[in-house]
C-alpha cells in the first residue's frame, strides 16, 4: 500500500470523525459536516467532485460559514481545495 493512500485514508477518517462532532442545526438544514464526506477525496486529492458531494455542498450550503467558524472544522474547509470543490459544483463559499 502506498504511503500517501495512508495518509489520505487517515485524513479522511479525521474529518468524518470532527464533523460528526460538530453536528448542529441551522436554517431549517441539519447541519451535519459529515454529511460532506462524499467530498473528502476531491478536496484530500483534488480529483472532480462526484455528482453526491455536489449534492451534499448544496444541501449544506447554509452551514458552510458555521463549518468555517469552527477551529476544528476551518482547516479542512477553509482549503483552496475546498474552495475549487464548491465552485466546481455551482456552490461558491458564502463571504461569512
């Protein structure tokens, strides 16, 4: 197994398991970050986003200040991957 499989595996497991610890509601949405797991590989690796992490962006787009107001969940969200992720589904980051 490659190292860097490793560590991408490792990081992707880190951020499921911050952002199911910063679950909360707002705006009628279930903000839930681990709902953008789907979206772990493309900002991780930048590959294209797969049309479930678009999905799930746009389901979590009233969350995604909150995610970025949060030390725990800013340095996996506030990534210029991240950014690249979102605008390629149609969903830039909101100015938060």
């Amino acid at each position: 197994m490659k190292p860097s499989y490793i560590i991408n595996m490792a990081i992707c497991a880190m951020l499921v398991l911050l952002l199911t610890d910063a679950a909360k509601v707002a705006n009628a949405v279930s903000c839930s970050p681990a709902q953008l797991s789907p979206c772990a590989d493309a900002i991780t690796s930048a590959s294209p986003p797969t049309p479930a992490c678009c999905s799930k962006i746009k389901e979590q787009k009233p969350c995604l200040c909150q995610y970025m107001n949060n030390p725990y969940l800013k340095k996996f969200v506030n990534t210029p991957n991240a950014f690249k992720v979102a605008k390629s589904c149609g969903t830039p980051f909101p100015k938060c």
